[in-house]
C-alpha cells in the first residue's frame, strides 16, 4: 500500500489548487501496470522532495471528472501544479532521472 495520501474530487480544490506549495500530483489506477512500476518512483521522489513538493495520488477511475478537466487520457500521468496551475506534465512511465530532470526546475 502506498504512503502517498490519496485526494479525490472533494479534497482536490483544497489538496491542491489551494495549496501554498507545488503540488505533484499522481494520476493512477489500481488496474494500471506502469502506474504500479511507477509508484515506488514517486514515493522516492516525495521522500526526497518532501521540504519543497506536496506529492498526492488521484484515482482516475473514481475521480473522472478531475481528470477530464486536466485532459489525463492515459495513466500514469503526472502533474505538477504551482499556484493552482498545472507546470509540467509526464505520462507514461518515467525512470527517476527522467522525472527529476523535467520536474526539479520548477521546484528551485
């Protein structure tokens, strides 16, 4: 089981559009193989990272709506958001390095 907390439909607004720190947020499925090859990945990455980035999941499957709103057609998908916006977004598996690269700029 995963240590990232979850957000969903009802906690996403507050989770993560109001929050005063970048956000990453980790669009998933529990059916979705890369979304489990990912998963330890992303929880190094909030490990790591936790002093500068908040690092939630969102299950798409039981949060449409949010992930129609952010255009999420594939899983995983990763999005990071700054002041409410979405920064950077990733889908598909990532290896770590890859991810750090394009997410750590936006975390300076």
């Amino acid at each position: 089981m995963s240590k990232i907390p979850h957000v969903t439909a009802e906690t996403f607004q507050q989770e993560v559009l109001e929050a005063e720190q970048p956000v990453l947020v980790d669009f998933t499925a529990v059916w979705c193989g890369p979304c489990k090859m990912l998963e330890p990945v992303v929880e190094e990455l909030a490990e790591e990272w936790k002093e500068q980035v908040k690092v939630v999941k969102l299950d798409v499957d039981h949060n449409q709506q949010i992930a129609m709103n952010y255009h999420v057609l594939g899983v995983p998908t990763l999005i990071l958001f700054k002041n409410g916006q979405p920064a950077e977004r990733l889908t598909g598996y990532r290896p770590k390095k890859h991810l750090v690269k394009k997410l750590s700029p936006h975390l300076a």
